[in-house]
C-alpha cells in the first residue's frame, strides 16, 4: 500500500472519480484524465482514487500536475481475476490458493475506509467494476455510488459479467452504459437504474485543421492496450492479406500490455515475410500520429465506444473498425468510418485495401467524421455528469451552463 494514500486526498474532495488502475494505458484513463479537469473547473472539488498503479510501464502524462490529488492503493497489482465479494467469491479464491488476492482486496477496502472517514459524505463515480466492488465493501452508502460500465453490452455478456453488473447496481444509485441501445439492452437483463452517458472527447483540444493540411504519411495507424479483445492479431493477419499490393504503405501499432511479447513475435515473422509493418511504444502526442497518418483502424474484437475513433474523427483521420458493438456502431455509421463485420478478417483487408486507393474517399470520410464527432464534446458530457452528480449529492457543486438533450441521467432511464 502506498503510505501517504490517505493523506493524498484533501478533506475537501466531495467527488471521487475511481478506477482500477491509475497509470496505464487505456481508455478509462484517458476519460478520467479529460473528466477530472473539467469538474474541477466547474468549481467541483474532485480527486482520483485508483486501486494500484501500474507497476512496469506506467504512462507518466496520466498524471498531469493539474493540482488535482490523484491517489493508488496499491504499488503491487495482485493476481485477482474477480473481487472476493459476496462470500462465494471469496472461498473460490481461497479454494484456488489465492490467498493474496484476498488479503489485497481487505487491506485496499481497509485504505478507503479511512479515506472515507477524513471526508464528508462523498459522491464517487466507479468507472470500473472492481473499484466499484471495493468501495462496496468499504461501506459506500448505494445512495452516493454512480457505476459506469465501459464496456458493451456484447463484452458483458462475452466475459460473463452480467451477473457481476446487476449485483453492483443493485447497491449503487445508478449503473450507467455509453449509448441507449446498451443501457436499454442491460435494463431487459435486469440491471438497475440504467442510464447512459457518452465518454467525453476534447473536441476541441483535438481539431486542429491548419495542421491536418499537411501531407499525411502513408501510414495505417492503431493504438491501444495490447490485449486479446483489441485484435491487433486480427489486423496483423489483415494487413499481411494486402501489404504487397501497397508496398509503399506501412502499418505502424502504437502501445503496451501483457501481449506485446506475443505481438512482437507476430510482428517479426511478418516483417521476415515482407511486410512494412511495426510495433511502437505507446505515444505522448496521440492526436500528432494521428494527424500525420492516412487512416486509423481500431480492430476490437468487442469494445464499449472506443475512445480512440473519437480521437482521429477530430484529428480529420477516416477509421475503419470492426461493427462489434452499439457505441462503435453510433459513431461510424452513416458514412463517419468504415464499419465491417466483426472478426471478419478478410472484410478487413478488403475495405483497407480500397480505402487506400481511394484518395477521395478517404476525404468524404474525414468529414462525415468531423461532422459527427460534434455531438460526443467534453463539455457535453460534463454537464450530464455534473446533473448526475448534483441530483445525487443533493445539493449543486458546480456552474451550471445550461441543459442538453442528449443527456441521460440516473432518473431516466433508456429503453
């Protein structure tokens, strides 16, 4: 445990934003990084707990000196595939020898009751399920907990979380998705006090046209955590398909996670094959790459709303993704990217190979993008969060800037 993790967090914070690790590098991260700031300047006293800190390779601009208090539990990330809450999970663990998982997860739910006792009745905002778990167990009252899932309705149901999902709402205010189409999917599936509210995108931090005006790399670019369900296995096998016909094109991925020794050696072997592709670091300057390259791909094999589209829809780079799931299906739709059929490599190859040779194309898609990226702004999403957070905390923390139809609050729940 992090020793001065308590005293990290001024007596004043009245809203937590938690998640389950700090410093890595994901889409929950990059929500929180943009989320924080924004209450803050609407004069909301917020502060960031997390559950561990990336330990190997953490992403120091995740932790921006913004005066902010961002505070982790832990320094060593526990083997834990599931909270030990309620019981039966507990005894599962243990029947399994994982004693320390268990012992994590007592001493992390310990650390937050202290840290609830220096503060004065808090409004904390899980955007994770295990944080959610954690302050569960710490004895968050249900009436100051808002939980949002991440994820699609699709992952929930793939990674058999469902029942996790619906336990956790029944003990919090309101359980929130990112699109209607998955909010009203969880309600059928008897998770309460469904809502949903997009992840923010600094629209405007993002747009920058005189820079888009130069010539862009003939570089497909993707960037994420390199994990089993983004597919950059799926997109490896994709570009390999076509990479000769477009021998003065390069596939470049950007980023980090527990496959990258299992990427690197797919990597290898199609470099060893001809093929102009390369595995990079993750990048400080997301929004740079994506300007100075031709097209995007996000290759997920599920995915809640992928953040990273909404960044190379501001940046004016056309996307081609997988149609995995109802949030990536809001955004490209319409001709605001190229959907093609989930996991369907060949599909992939295809529509990649005729979005490089079409110039004009790939123009008409960059705009639709830009066009359609207006409705997710950051500024949206704050004033849903900040009416999320008022209704709960009973009284109004923040300036009000009017309202905004596209808001969904814990009272109104979609169908």
């Amino acid at each position: 445990m992090t020793a001065d993790a308590p005293r990290g967090l001024p007596s004043r914070v009245g809203v937590i934003l938690s998640l389950d690790t700090l410093d890595v590098m994901g889409g929950v991260q990059r929500v929180v990084g943009l989320l924080a700031p924004a209450l803050a300047a609407a004069d909301v006293p917020v502060g960031v707990v997390a559950l561990r800190r990336e330990r190997d390779r953490p992403v120091p601009t995740l932790q921006p000196d913004d005066g902010i208090a961002r505070v982790a539990l832990e320094t060593e990330p526990a083997t834990m595939p599931y909270s030990p809450l309620p019981l039966n999970r507990a005894l599962r663990l243990l029947a399994r020898g994982n004693v320390d998982a268990v012992r994590t997860f007592r001493a992390g739910v310990r650390e937050l009751r202290r840290i609830l006792s220096r503060l004065d009745d808090p409004v904390v905002l899980c955007m994770q399920l295990q944080s959610a778990e954690y302050w569960i167990a710490a004895g968050l009252p249900p009436e100051r907990l808002v939980v949002q899932w991440h994820g699609s309705f699709e992952q929930a149901q793939n990674f058999r979380e469902l029942a996790r999902i619906r336990w956790v709402s029944r003990r919090a205010a309101a359980t929130l998705a990112l699109n209607a189409g998955d909010a009203g999917r969880f309600t059928a599936a008897g998770v309460r006090t469904t809502g949903w509210i997009r992840n923010p995108v600094d629209v405007g931090a993002l747009s920058h046209p005189e820079a888009e005006k130069h010539p862009r790399d003939r570089r497909i670019v993707a960037a994420g955590r390199f994990v089993e369900e983004k597919g950059y296995d799926l997109l490896l096998q994709a570009w390999s398909r076509i990479a000769d016909r477009h021998a003065d094109w390069e596939l470049v991925i950007h980023g980090e996670g527990p496959l990258r020794d299992t990427l690197v050696r797919l990597v290898d072997d199609a470099r060893a094959a001809g093929v102009q592709v390369r595995l990079c670091p993750p990048t400080d300057d997301l929004p740079a790459l994506l300007r100075r390259s031709s097209v995007h791909v996000l290759p997920s094999r599920v995915e809640g709303m992928g953040l990273v589209l909404a960044e190379a829809m501001c940046c004016g780079t056309p996307n081609i993704a997988f149609d995995c799931s109802a949030g990536v299906h809001e955004l490209l739709a319409d001709g605001a990217g190229v959907l093609v059929p989930p996991k369907d490599v060949a599909s992939l190859a295809e529509a990649l190979s005729a979005l490089i040779d079409d110039p004009s194309r790939r123009d008409a898609v960059a705009t639709a993008g830009r066009t359609r990226i207006g409705e997710f702004g950051l500024e949206r999403a704050t004033r849903s969060w900040l009416e999320i957070i008022d209704q709960i905390a009973g009284t109004t923390f923040g300036r009000r800037s009017g309202t905004d139809s596209s808001r969904r609050t814990a009272s109104s729940a979609a169908t």
